[in-house]
C-alpha cells in the first residue's frame, strides 16, 4: 500500500498512475445520466486502488489544486457533522453549485444525502468508540442495498461511498473509507476532504488525536471530456 505525507501529494500521484495505468472503455451511465452514446465519457480506470495518507495540514491546498469550489467544500462539510440540521435533504451547501446539482433534484429532494445517511448513525459510532475504544466494530454504513440497488442503470443516483469503519488505535482515530467508485477529477479532492474532517470530527467528540486516512475505491477513474490531458 502506498502511504503518504500529504493530501496533494497523494492526488498528484495518483493522477499520474491512473494516466500511465488506467484501462480504456466507454462508460454507459454517469450518476443518473445515459452516456454511452458520448465520446466526452471515454473513461480511464484503475481498479481497486488503495492507499494511506498520514499527513493532511494541506486539505486547503488539495482543494485549490484540484479545482473545488472551497466555499460549497465547507457548506457540505457543515452540514454533515451538524446533528442538530433539520433540512437534512436538500440542505443548503448545493445551493453554492446549484448548475451543477440542481439537475438531479426530484421534488425538491436528491435521492439520498449525506446528513440523512450520517446523522442516525454518528451518535452511536460515538459512543461505541468512547466506551470501546478497541472496538472494530464502529463501522458507518452508507450504502443501502435494498434501496439503492433499485436505481441502478441510471434510474436515479446511487451513492458513490459504501462504508467508513472507525479504529482507535496508540491513542488515534483511524478511518478506513470504502467507495465503490470515484471521479478523479470532479469528486476526489471533496470525497478526502470530507472523510478526513469527518474523522477530526469524530476523534475530537471522543477525545482521541486524529489519526491515518486509508481509501480503498473499487473503481477510480476519470472522463475525457473533464481531463483531456490524461488521455
């Protein structure tokens, strides 16, 4: 496994290996949308990729480099670890990129968010980690099969994150964070950025240090329509 000292230096390398090592096809669905007609979704992947990054004061800079709109980063941020939030979908932080997200709204609704899937559960990953601490079993589930799996084929968005298990390990938070996939260019900066704030938000409410990120993506891959120079 690769570790890292930095967040942008993770990103950059990782962008170098999906360049040099990624497989070609053509991508039939992207969130809800029918692409396999559009050449602009040609698609570069790496399959089950993992990695550790250890050190992260740069998650501002990871943001800036890689092109995420800061102020939206931190609006979503808010509303994720905020469990007194009661518009938990749509919330508000969309609103900073609403041509991008308002799209796929259905009745003024997305077909799942992250304060509704995180806020039930955060309360008792708490707790499981204050009154045992050695615990592996302080997992967050994100993904729902039952529900989800019924709009596969582009009938609405399934989630992108499965689950995020929690390890307090020398006095440290770790989190393990498994994604079924991950757009390199569009949601890569934000999906670290979230875990590892999520994983400070955590140890601070148990009183642990932060500790280690690892990431593990079934499927980490890219467009050519959004990063031509990777192609």
């Amino acid at each position: 496994m690769r570790i890292y000292q930095s967040t942008v230096d993770a990103a950059k390398e990782i962008g170098r290996e999906l360049k040099e090592m990624g497989i070609r096809y053509q991508s039939e669905t992207v969130q809800d949308k029918y692409v396999g007609d559009d050449p602009n979704f040609e698609t570069l992947e790496l399959m089950g990729y993992s990695y550790c990054i250890q050190g992260y004061n740069d998650l501002n800079e990871l943001l800036k480099e890689m092109n995420i709109h800061v102020e939206w980063a931190y609006a979503e941020l808010s509303e994720r670890v905020n469990l007194q939030l009661v518009n938990k979908n749509p919330g508000k932080a969309w609103e900073l990129r609403k041509a991008f997200w308002q799209p796929y709204l259905r009745n003024g609704v997305f077909s799942y968010s992250y304060p509704e899937r995180y806020h039930a559960q955060l309360p008792y990953i708490i707790h499981e980690l204050k009154t045992r601490p050695n615990t592996r079993q302080a997992i967050l589930s994100f993904y729902e099969s039952t529900k989800d799996m019924m709009n596969w084929g582009g009938q609405d968005r399934v989630p992108c994150s499965l689950s995020y298990q929690f390890l307090i390990r020398n006095n440290m938070l770790h989190v393990i964070y498994n994604q079924r996939s991950c757009d390199y260019a569009l949601f890569y900066a934000s999906d670290v950025f979230m875990t590892i704030n999520l994983m400070i938000f955590i140890a601070n409410s148990v009183g642990v240090k932060p500790g280690y990120f690892y990431h593990n993506i079934g499927s980490l891959h890219c467009f050519k329509g959004h990063v031509k120079d990777m192609f």
